[in-house]
C-alpha cells in the first residue's frame, strides 16, 4: 500500500514543536484524574501546524481540552467530528489559531492533537483532562498506567482506511521531557506505591498515611509507559459513591441527576472455590508476529515474549485437567492450528502440543488476529464442556472495534481471558478482549513474570462460571435508579464489578438505599448486598458523572457498530447529544478550540510537523495522525479562496472519501531491527525503507537471542505426565539436582517408583519454590489427586525420606496428602 508522505523530521533535525509534557494524576480510591499539560514552542520562522498522536487508556473519559497562548485561554467544546473538523479548517484558512483533538476511528485509545497556526516565536500550552478506572491486579494492586509508548499497528493489507509514514528516534533524542507527580488519598491507608520506572520515596501527607504523593525521579528514559501499582490496607471493601448532579444541569439528564458508583467484590462460598472444574474447553490462541521476538523487557539479552508465552504454555498444558478438550491457535499474517478441532487432553495429545509449542517462533509476520477468532467461533462448541479462551499478544493491531465487535458477537459461548505483553499493548484490545468476552485481562511489562498473572486467569477459568446474574435495587419512594452500566456477564472471586446508575427524584437527605446482585454459581444461588447513603459525596466534583457518560457512550457506540448496513437507529446522535452534554470524547465527537483573537491572519505558508512518540526498545515513533501532504494541506490553505470545502477536506486521504481519519500504519517496522535500519537517517543517511509487515527483516527473520538454559521449576514441570504423576527416571533426578542412585537408594522398599517420583518432586516445589507456588498450584493439586487415586501405602514413610534426600523439612500435610 503506498505511503503518503507527511512534513517528518529533516536530515538536518529541524526543531519539533513539542517542549515539554506535564502530567499530574490525583487517584482517589480506584479513580484516578488525569491532567497532562503539553507546552509548545515555534522556533521556526514560519507559522507551524503541529500533529501529536498519543496514546491514552482504552477506557478513559476525556472530559477537558484548552489551550493557552500567551495570557489568553481558549477552552475547547465538543462538537460532533465532522463539524469540528471542517471549523479547524476554517480557523487554519483564515489565518487563526486553532486546536483540534479527536479519538481515531479503528480504536478508543489513541488520540490525535493537531495545533493549527502557531506563529514564529509563539508558545502554546495545551491541557488535557481525563478520568479512568484503575484495574484490580492478581495480588490486589490498582494498576495505574500512563501510556507513554505507542506501538505501530498492525492494519492488515486491503482493509480500507489511509495508512501513515512513520519515523523513528531514539529515546536520547526525543526532544521534549516528561515531569510527572501522583497524589493518593483513600479512606483506608495507602502501604506502598509502586512502579515500572525509577520513583523519588512515597511521601505521605498525614498521619494516618490515607493521603500520600509520589513523583517521578529525574532522569526518565522513554523506553516504556509509567505505571503506578497502588495497595491500600484492607483494599476492596464494597463501596458506593453518590455524586451530585451539576448545578447549571437540567434535572432529568444525566448530567443534571445524581449518579451513583458501585464497587462490588463478590464473596464466593470457600466450598465451591476450592472445588477445580474437570470440564471445559481451553482453547489457547499466540501471537506469533515479528513484535513478538522483542525482549520482554529493554535488556537485549532477556528472554523474548514469545520464549516466554512458550514457557507459560507448558505451565498451562500440566495445569490443565483429565477429561477436558483443548487446541492451540498462533497467528500473524496468517494463523495456524496444532489440531484440526479441540482434542481430548491426555498424554499422547499434551506431548504432541508440547512439541509444536517448542518450535513456535516469532515469524507469522504482521499482527491479523481477527481472522483466527472468526474461524475459532465457527467451531462448534463441545456439550458440557464451556469455551475457554486465552489470547496471548502485544497488542499491536489497529482493528480494535472489528475485533470488539466479533468477540461481543459470541460472547454467549465462551469466556476469553486476555493477556497483554511488553510495553505498548493496546489497552483498549486487552481490557475489551476480557469485558466483551466475559473473562478478566492481565498486563505483563517490564520485569512481570508472564506465568504467575496466566495461572491467576486459569484459576479463574476452572472456577464455576456463573450464571443469572441480576441486579435489583431497593430505593426510598420517590427515587428510582436507571442503570447506566451494561449487564454484568462475569463475577469472578475478588475481582471487583462496577455499576454507575442514574437516580431521578427526591427523597431525605438522610435516606439509604441498597443494591442486591443476585447470580447461581455451580447450581447454588447466591447474592451479595450493599447498603449505602443517599447523601451525595462532598468534593467529588464531576467524576462519576463522567465516567458513568463514558460506560453509556461506549455500550451505545458498540450497538451502533453492530447496526453496520441496518437502517440508523438515532444511536449516532444519541452518542452526540450524550457527549456534548456531558464534554466526554467520542468516537463521533471531537474537541475543537479556535482562537478568534484580533481576527488578522497569519501570515506565510503553513510547515507541517509530526511530534516524535516514544515507543519501546529506547526508541520512539512519530506517527502522522491523518496521512496528509504537507503540500497539499498547504495548498488549501494558501489558495483557500479559489479552492471549494470539499478540496479542502481531501487534505485526509484521497478525494473519493470526504472524511478525514486518524488511520495508522500498514507499514508496520520490526522493533528489534529497527533502530539499526533507521541510525543511518540520523548520520545524515537517506530514510529507512519500511518493510511491508513485522516480520524481521533478512539476517534476523525468525530467529531470537540465544535463551538461557530452562530453569529448574520449569525443568522439573516439564517431566510431569498428563495424569499429574512423575517418572521415576535419569531426567527426573536431575531436575532434583541429585544422580539416579541417589533416588533410587532412598526408596522405601514397598512403593512404587511413579509414587515415590510424584511425592519427591512435591517435596522439591515446597521445599525450594514457594515464592514460586502461584505457578505450580494447580499441576500440584492434580498430583495430589493422582496419589489419592492410588491408594499408595507408606506416604508418611515416603515423605520422610524424601525429605532426607532432598534436605527439605516438609510436613505431609502441607502436601495435601
């Protein structure tokens, strides 16, 4: 696909617009504020359009946009996109300052900012608000993420929509820093705060540590996106919030009403927890694109995300129960299967799977997830045995609401539990991955271990689905509720359910309401109940409202991409009115700020610039947010008075289409390579040439850095049978880092060999992993169930002298025996 040229960066580094990036992020609870300021400075001798293309999280609420230039502040409105669009144009053809930020069209989390006429030797700071949930984490961590990476996307060839020149730096030059500082305040204490990147210490504000600040440290490479993990003592009680309506409002609205935020953690009973399902359908679907032989993280000799989904693909193989069916799906530009259809687990079907995974590498080419999903769905599911789905991948595709759409389509028929790998994962895939399909989503970066955070989903998985779920709500007369939410499709055991709701009507202030969730988990009915105050919460301005705007906007566009070729059901305009109303972002709304100033025009043509985004591998990409010409953008404006609108509008993509798109890449670079390929345009050399997909380029096309040799947990898991016993062999011995006369010596004279195996590697997991047990857990609870099953005679013997062998002290019933 041909690639439009954009004003890039020069041979000669002319300066890029961008100064400096602020952020300040005020997280109360699990909602966190975001403000980021980005200040601008034309050092050039022209006027200067800027185009800064971001990445935000996929559920954020963007709910503030202004611009100041010089002592004079301009905020912004939201207006639907196109009439936003043609009044930038406008302001740019008659010479005015204008501002521009609007979501792309393929996926809610990245943002484009265009700064439109900045005169010679002007400043401009822009700020940016938003409003976003944090995720709970497998150890009860808030994850707070600050995207500051954007990977290329992968957009498959002939799939429509204009594609991008993108330009790469290294994280040493780009030309704007990054200042960023968290205040943390919850009614429980704050215990720590932790972080991806270098922090100056938790500095708390009170005595009670509720209230704590944290910041950056100085010397911030953009290598990778910021995140913050949050533990508060006694986290995750159920909570609610009652916001009140905004003053200016008209009641009735949404904007106009009070709002309530419920947090709900359901309690399941201990007996049906600890109960693992023997059914079930595992269906496990890799990426295997070029992306996945970067290193886990920015050391070159880590191991790489596809070395270590294998690893955790093994981990998941042993884990999983007798007479359950599974397969293994990997994709890139094309997919593959290891089965025809879900097999059996047994012993012959483990091994075969776990041959092919060995020879999995990251050479499929580009990132082409949908195409495996659909033929994934078009299996028929097997009776009694419920679909479950794990996607592995970086993240890196750029047909999110396709995908989106596709899995929500099916979501009657399977859980998808999601897993997004390295720096840059699109939180906007991985979160709507595990929402429309009724799973849960996990991050993996910087020094995360894959395999703990996967085995936490598996457990989830073997739970119980549950079924029924319904919320009733018992309010004072004269007040009723108008859930905002979609139905909740999944409960898991500590993982937290949110309900925004609309309240109409009045009541006394002192007046309490309760919400009941009632749901059916492995034919037991169950519920949980919250009471809560009425009383509207002081302080809290208007940040449930926004995100209540944000759930309803999101639920609403989704049913209006599933109307595709029906007649319009209003839907679009309800988006509209909502989002106006309440200043979220949409996918059919943007923000538009114009300086009207003294009304004179700028004079001299107009340069296109395109700000470098960092990205990983300490390097960063400058994405061109609409694939426009700098010739031909400058052509409309100059010549604006001969030229009609419509002409003025091809400045997206070409002349048939009339819209412009925020569209990505079908160039797509591998990441590993590309920094040497690109060394050459910094010295002064010509542009790297892209290549047409991620595959690697010739010299490192399907190859990684060496591994290091397996480690001994996965060494010792890799010898365990489907059945969840040992054998008692050379191999087996060594794992135990003892010789075979050693184990066989020591063995009690009236068992038998694949008993006393099983038990001794028991002991060894004990005895030296338990840092280590959430990933062993459940193939060691499958081995108990083995030795159960035998009958075996002398356990209590057999523990003692494993024990003595292994030098362990080890109680048997620690073992479960």
């Amino acid at each position: 696909m041909m690639v439009n040229c954009c004003g890039l960066l020069t041979v000669d580094k002319e300066p890029v617009p961008l100064k400096s990036v602020e952020v300040d992020v005020e997280v109360r609870d699990h909602v966190a504020t975001v403000v980021s300021t980005l200040n601008y400075e034309n050092k050039e001798d022209k006027p200067l359009e800027a185009v800064f293309v971001f990445p935000l999280p996929g559920d954020a609420a963007v709910c503030h946009f202004s611009a100041k230039i010089g002592q004079t502040q301009i905020v912004a409105e939201v207006k639907e996109k196109q009439e936003a669009r043609e009044e930038y144009d406008d302001a740019l053809s008659s010479g005015q300052q204008a501002f521009l930020l609007e979501e792309s069209d393929q996926s809610p989390d990245v943002f484009s900012l265009s700064v439109g006429s900045l005169p010679p030797g002007e400043s401009a700071s822009i700020r940016l608000e938003y409003v976003t949930e944090l995720a709970v984490q497998a150890d009860d961590g808030l994850r707070f993420c600050l995207p500051a990476v954007l990977n290329p996307r992968y957009q498959p060839q002939g799939s429509g929509g204009a594609s991008v020149q993108v330009t790469a730096v290294p994280a040493s030059l780009v030309p704007y820093s990054l200042s960023f500082s968290a205040r943390v305040s919850s009614p429980r204490p704050v215990c720590k705060v932790e972080s991806n990147c270098s922090l100056d210490p938790l500095q708390y504000l009170n005595t009670e540590q509720t209230q704590a600040t944290v910041k950056l440290a100085a010397g911030h490479k953009f290598d990778r996106d910021v995140e913050l993990l949050i533990y508060y003592k006694d986290a995750h009680q159920p909570t609610a919030v009652v916001e009140a309506g905004q003053a200016s409002a008209k009641p009735g609205t949404l904007m106009g009403d009070p709002v309530v935020m419920l947090s709900l953690y359901p309690e399941f009973p201990q007996a049906v927890m600890s109960s693992v399902a023997s059914c079930g359908e595992f269906v496990f679907l890799l990426d295997r694109s070029g992306s996945m032989g970067c290193p886990m993280n920015n050391s070159s000799s880590d191991q790489t995300r596809i070395g270590s989904a294998r690893d955790t693909l093994l981990l998941l193989l042993k884990s999983l129960p007798m007479g359950c069916y599974f397969n293994i799906y990997s994709f890139g530009s094309s997919y593959e299967h290891i089965f025809p259809k879900s097999v059996e687990y047994s012993q012959k079907t483990m091994e075969e799977a776990l041959k092919k995974v060995e020879e999995m590498g990251a050479d499929l080419g580009g990132t082409e997830i949908l195409r495996s999903l659909e033929h994934i769905y078009s299996q028929p599911c097997i009776l009694n045995h419920p679909r479950q789905l794990f996607v592995f991948t970086d993240g890196e595709v750029w047909n999110t609401k396709d995908i989106m759409n596709l899995v929500k389509k099916n979501s009657g028929s399977h859980r998808c539990f999601s897993f997004g790998i390295g720096e840059g994962a699109s939180s906007a895939l991985i979160n709507g991955l595990a929402k429309e399909g009724g799973g849960h989503a996990q991050f993996i970066t910087g020094t995360d271990r894959m395999q703990p955070k996967v085995m936490q989903s598996l457990r989830f998985a073997l739970q119980p689905a549950v079924v029924d779920i319904s919320v009733t709500w018992d309010l004072p007369k004269g007040v009723s509720a108008t859930v905002l939410s979609p139905p909740i499709t999944a409960l898991f055991q500590g993982q937290r359910s949110l309900i925004y709701a609309q309240l109409t009507g009045q009541s006394s202030e002192a007046a309490e309401g309760c919400v009941t969730v009632k749901y059916s988990l492995a034919g037991h009915p169950s519920q949980n109940q919250l009471h809560f105050s009425l009383r509207p919460a002081e302080d809290s301005g208007l940040t449930v409202h926004r995100l209540a705007a944000r759930t309803l906007i999101r639920s609403l566009e989704m049913e209006e991409r599933g109307r595709r070729g029906q007649q319009d059901g209003g839907v679009k305009e309800k988006v509209v009115e909502l989002s106006v109303q309440s200043g979220v972002s949409s996918s059919f709304t943007a923000f538009i700020a114009v300086n009207k100033g003294d009304g004179e025009a700028i004079q001299g043509p107009l340069v296109r610039r395109n700000v470098p985004t960092p990205s990983p591998m300490r390097m960063a990409y400058s994405m061109a947010a609409f694939s426009q010409p700098a010739a031909c953008r400058q052509g409309a404006l100059q010549d604006c008075s001969v030229r009609s609108r419509p002409c003025a509008r091809q400045s997206s993509m070409n002349c048939s289409s009339g819209s412009r798109m925020l569209s990505c890449p079908s160039t797509v670079y591998d990441t590993c390579n590309f920094f040497r390929r690109i060394s050459g345009y910094f010295k002064g050399g010509q542009s790297a040439s892209p290549q047409t997909n991620d595959t690697p380029s010739p010299g490192h096309a399907g190859t990684e850095p060496r591994q290091p040799s397996r480690d001994h947990l996965l060494q010792l898991v890799s010898l365990q049978k489907a059945s969840g016993s040992w054998v008692l062999d050379p191999a087996l011995a060594a794992a135990l880092g003892k010789t075979s006369k050693e184990v066989e010596n020591l063995k009690p004279a009236s068992v038998n060999q694949e008993v006393w195996a099983t038990i001794l590697a028991l002991i060894w997991l004990h005895g030296f992993k338990m840092d280590a047990q959430e990933e062993w857990e459940l193939l060691a609870i499958k081995a108990v169930s083995w030795l159960r099953a035998q009958n075996a005679p002398c356990v209590t013997e057999c523990v003692e002298a494993g024990n003595a062998l292994l030098g362990c002290n080890v109680q048997k019933d620690a073992l479960g025996l």
